[in-house]
C-alpha cells in the first residue's frame, strides 16, 4: 500500500537562483509542501549539487534537501558520471521516490536514467525556447515519461517535441510580487526620484540584449530628457558584460544615464521603481521578469519572440517589437512616456491577463493534475493543455 503522501524528487542542476527556473521550482515544492487538508498529497525532496540561495530558502520553507553533484556527461566526467548516476539511484531508492521531476537537459538524462532503472514515472520541465540540438530532445523524449514545456514556443523548439504526445504546456505561475514603496525603491538603486526609469531585469549579457537596451536608451531621451536605463542583475564577473555595457554607453553619449544595479535579493520588489520595463532578449521561452511586471502594474515594452506573444498581447497588455530593433525598442518606450493613458491601459490589461493566466494556483494545480496521471491517480481527462 501506497503511503498517503507520495514523494517527488526535485532534481535541479543549480543550487542558485539563476533564471526563473529555481524560483519556478521552490515555488511549487513550497505549494506541495502545504500540509493543510485536501493539499496536493505529494512530499517534496528538492536534490541541489551543493550549498546556496535555494538550499537555504527550502531550509525556511520546511523543504527537505539533499546535495549531490551531477557533472557534465563529457569529456573527464566519463568516470564521475556513472558515480553520480548510481548515487542517485540509490537515494532514489532510500527515499522511496515515486516521482522523479528534472529541470534542465542534464538533470533530466541522469533522472530519465535512474527512473527508468527503478520503474518510476519521470517528468522533464522544459524552460527554455533553443535546443541544443534535435538529436539531445528526442534523447531526453525517450527518457521522459511526460514533458512540461512553460510556452507553446518551448513545447515546439524541435520537431521530435513538437510532434509527441506527451508534451503538454503549462505556462508558469507566480504570485504578485510584495513592492517596496516606489521612493523607497529608487533609493535603493540609486536613482533620482523624479527620473523616468527604464528597467531591464536579469542577467546581462548579450542574449538579454544589453547592447540594444543601450542603443534604445538615446531615442527614449529625446521625448523624456531625464530618462535612466537600470540594469537590475548581475553585471560583472567572468560572464557579465558590465565593461562592455560601460563602453557602448560612452559611445552613444549616455554614460551618465546608464546604471548598473546589480544583483538584489528579491529583486522583483523593486520593480516600483521603474516606468517601464524593457525585455530586448533575443529568446526566450516564457520570461519571469516580463510575467513579474505584468503583476506589478509596470507597463512593458519587449522583443516578439519565443513565448513573450504567448503573456503579452501586443497593444493591449503591452508592446512588442522585432528583436535586435534597438530603434523600435526606444520608441515603443517613448510611446509610453509621451502617453501616460496608454501605459495606464496597458497595465490594467496585463495585471489581468497575469491573474488569470500566470498565478502560482493555476501552474500549480495543472503540475498537481500531471503527477496524478503519471502516478495512476487521476482520471484521464484531468489534463493541462497538449504542446
């Protein structure tokens, strides 16, 4: 006999909080962790390759951990790989795992490996739009019981995914962030009060599109003089792109108008001090900062691809441009600027859309529905939508 409580293995390549990924994944181990009656019925054991940010925050939360390193399947890890499988397969096995969730293609051949090995069901979390090639998505298919894609554009990245049946999409969910008081905010990143604040949230580098960022910032000047472009993530280190940032501002004559804030924890509550958001990058598969600031109430201009279309309605809950446009980047903002109706509009729209298509309950709720059929519990019809 089944215990009441089925246990889920949460098998993370990352012990940080790198991307919306590990947020995606504390949030809903903490919603499964929710012992309350009638709750999802499944205990969450999140495995991390060491100490860090989520370690710690499922330490608060009342989430067992475990760690166990899972190196690359190349090159001088040809001996370490099969260590670390075998390892997992054992603590799979002292958990009495019943399912195994993986989130990157690495956690996912070593949990689509050790699932089939003890006969368990294993679901492969799909968050990102590219593919490293056609050939490594059929590979991690064949080892996934179901994949879960965040967005119709991730579900379709490869031909193998998009012609399965067992890829299914559910969008990811979070709850509306708790906001610092917008002067309170500007402080903290240390902009002025009065400035029109353009943001750009995440990791900079060349993908996130820092460069056209920089390049929209002169064309935002000329309808709002006093405009700033903050970079709120990490800049610096061996792949920041902060120097670089640096230069190409010296070069379009903006360098007092740029700012490089840095990381923060809890970021998203700092989102009040901007009055717009950018999101230039050139893809994407469903972007936490674009689905944060929609339920922020900050009007967002970003680049059309991937899965952005899929959160945001272009002129309705936002705006959207080509990717690698820096000139329609600028302009969309100083649409903005000039129309504070529109942006107004905008935002009502998009805290909508968030509340109804993006709330933690809802991605929860599918996820819960996905354990239940891989684990026999639910009845057949009881399905997220199909990629």
């Amino acid at each position: 006999m089944r215990p009441e409580r089925r246990v889920i293995l949460f098998v993370s390549e990352r012990a940080d909080f790198f991307g919306g990924g590990q947020h995606s994944l504390f949030d809903l181990a903490r919603c499964l962790k929710d012992p309350r009656p009638g709750s999802s019925g499944f205990e969450p054991l999140v495995l991390l390759p060491g100490d860090g940010p989520l370690a710690a925050q499922c330490a608060r939360a009342g989430i067992a951990t475990t760690l166990l390193p899972l190196p690359p399947v190349a090159g001088g890890a040809l001996f370490a790989a099969p260590c670390a499988l075998a390892a997992l397969a054992r603590l799979a096995h002292r958990h009495d795992v019943d399912l195994l969730h993986s989130d990157s293609p690495r956690t996912a051949l070593y949990a689509g490996t050790v699932a089939g090995l003890l006969d368990r069901p294993h679901l492969w979390h799909l968050r990102a739009s590219r593919p490293s090639s056609e050939f490594a998505d059929a590979a991690l298919l064949a080892l996934s019981d179901l994949v879960v894609a965040v967005s119709r554009a991730a579900a379709r990245r490869s031909a193998p995914l998009a012609r399965s049946p067992r890829v299914r999409v559910v969008p990811t969910g979070l709850t509306p962030p708790a906001l610092r008081p917008r002067a309170e905010a500007r402080a903290i990143l240390g902009v002025p009060a009065d400035a029109f604040v353009a943001g750009v949230v995440g990791r900079v580098e060349p993908d996130k599109g820092f460069v056209e960022a920089v390049a929209a910032l002169p064309v935002l000047k000329r309808v709002r003089p006093d405009a700033r472009l903050v970079f709120l993530g990490p800049a610096d280190g061996p792949s920041g792109c902060g120097a670089e940032v640096r230069r190409r501002a010296e070069v379009h004559g903006v360098a007092d108008a740029v700012d490089l804030a840095g990381e923060h924890a809890g970021a998203a509550s700092l989102l009040s001090a901007f009055d717009v958001l950018l999101h230039p990058s050139r893809h994407e598969a469903l972007p936490r900062a674009v689905l944060e600031a929609m339920h922020a109430g900050v009007p967002i201009v970003a680049a059309e691809v991937g899965g952005v279309p899929e959160a945001i309605e272009d002129g309705r809950s936002g705006l959207l441009v080509p990717a690698r446009d820096a000139a329609r980047l600028g302009e969309a903002a100083a649409r903005l600027a000039r129309d504070p109706a529109l942006a107004s509009s905008l935002v009502a729209a998009a805290r909508h859309r968030a509340r109804t298509l993006f709330s933690l309950e809802r991605m929860t709720t599918s996820m819960i529905s996905l354990y239940d059929e891989l684990s026999g519990e639910s009845a057949p019809g009881a399905r997220e939508e199909a990629a």
